[in-house]
C-alpha cells in the first residue's frame, strides 16, 4: 500500500496536466547523477548508523526507482510491476537451494551456482563466462573508479600478474611518477590523463597489498578536510580569500594541531 503510494504520487508529478515542471522535465538520462548521489548517501547513512536518516535516504533512492520506471511506463516500455516481478523471479532462480532441490554446503558453492545460472542466463557459455577479461570488464561498468581498480587488481593478482614483493610495487610507481611528471612537461592532455591514471592504479595496487581499503581511505581525508576546514572557520571572521597565503597556512596548521590533540 505504501509503495503503491509512492507510485501514485510520482504519476501525479509527471501528469502533463498539472504536475511539477521540473520532474516533467526529467529524463533517464538526466536521473543518472541523481542515482548515483542518493546511492552514496545511503552508503553514508548507513555507515552513520542512525536509522532515521537510513530510512530517509533508502525513501530517496528508491524514489528513483519509482521516477525511472513511471517515465518508462509512459512510453509503454515497462512498469514498476515489471521491475519488481523481474527481480522477484531473478532472485528465485538464483537461490535454487532455498526455492528448490539444490543443496550447497557454504556460500562459496553458493556464488559458484549464482554465477552459474547468471551466465547461462545470459547465453554465456562456461568458457566465456570464466575469461579473464570478461571478469574485469564487469567490475568496469557496475562499480565506482577507484572501487573497480581495486578489483581489478585483486582478480589480477589472483592470476597470476602480481609482483613477487613489495619492492616491486614501490619501483613501479616511482616509474609510473616519473612517467607522469614527464606527461605535465609535455602539455598532452590525453596523455597526462592515461598517465595519471596509471599512477592511481598503482597506488591502488600498493594499498591492496597493504590490506588498506583505497575508497575508505580517500573517504576519511574528504572528512578530514571538511573538519580542518571547519575548524578554521571558527578561528576566523574574514573570508578565506581575504587571507594571505600565509595566514592561510598558519589557521591550517593550527587546525591540523588542534584536530590531532
């Protein structure tokens, strides 16, 4: 009853008649930031832990949902039924061990059995769907940059392309910096950035090796910057561009200090 609410709500939005001028404007194109952002507030929500703002960003994730599958039903391309009918019978063919006969007998057996019947129903034959690079490509399209560079060179890694220590990942980013150094000199934009990018995967690969999360640990220095920032604001009146570099950088360290103690 609620869901079907909501339902009604956002048709009334998009009704040509008397609905809202920005969401009659909208998209599925034009969604695809809004998606993204309200996907990583859930995310943040929940590793807050406060179930009121959990409650809240999963209502502004799946009004997402709800807007992309009202705008598709205009144009009689599918419904939310069809949506949630699609991922209902998904989730019953892939747990055949609780909806059928299979027996497993712990989770390995049962992602072994989920890639399984995922390939086949994708007309995947056992040879394709086990390709290196068809594993890699998948990571590519459905996670985040700096997430999908860690699964790369995990699964990577696990093949067998790895260096035998750790000498050899800090030998290959100082090469790949030196590389990127000499790309800055050049003025190629395209080759700054495929070099760049060849650095940050490095990186990625030295954090893996450190056992470090790399989305975590950029997550923490956004939030670190947002409190040293914070924190000068309530040392200073004047706004930050009528500071001189150099008092900019004394209310920074003593941000960085006070934070530290």
């Amino acid at each position: 009853m609620a869901l079907q609410s909501l339902a009604d709500v956002v048709a009334q939005l998009r009704d040509p008649e008397g609905g809202c001028p920005w969401d009659l404007a909208q998209t599925p194109e034009t969604l695809i930031p809004y998606i993204i952002e309200e996907a990583y507030e859930t995310v943040d929500a929940i590793r807050q832990g406060e179930p009121g703002a959990i409650v809240e960003e999963l209502g502004d994730l799946l009004l997402q949902v709800v807007l992309q599958s009202q705008i598709a039903s205009e144009t009689q391309q599918f419904s939310l039924a069809d949506v949630a009918d699609g991922i209902t019978q998904k989730l019953i063919r892939r747990h055949p061990h609780v909806f059928g006969e299979v027996q497993v007998k712990d989770i390995d057996e049962v992602h072994a059995n989920w890639d399984q019947i995922k390939a086949a129903e994708k007309g995947e034959s056992h040879a394709q769907q086990n390709l290196l690079s068809n594993k890699l490509e998948r990571y590519v399209r459905r996670l985040p940059p700096l997430m999908a560079g860690l699964k790369l060179s995990e699964k990577a890694a696990s093949a067998g392309f790895e260096w035998p220590d750790m000498d050899g990942v800090w030998a290959k980013f100082y090469e790949e910096l030196a590389e990127f150094q000499e790309a800055l000199l050049k003025g190629d934009r395209s080759e700054q950035e495929a070099e760049l990018g060849d650095l940050l995967f490095t990186l990625v690969n030295i954090a893996r090796w450190c056992q470090i999360d790399p989305a975590a640990a950029i997550h923490l220095t956004n939030l670190k910057l947002i409190e040293r920032i914070r924190a000068i604001e309530q040392q200073t009146e004047k706004p930050f561009p009528e500071h001189s570099p150099e008092e900019l950088d004394e209310l920074w360290q003593a941000a960085k200090h006070a934070l530290k103690s």
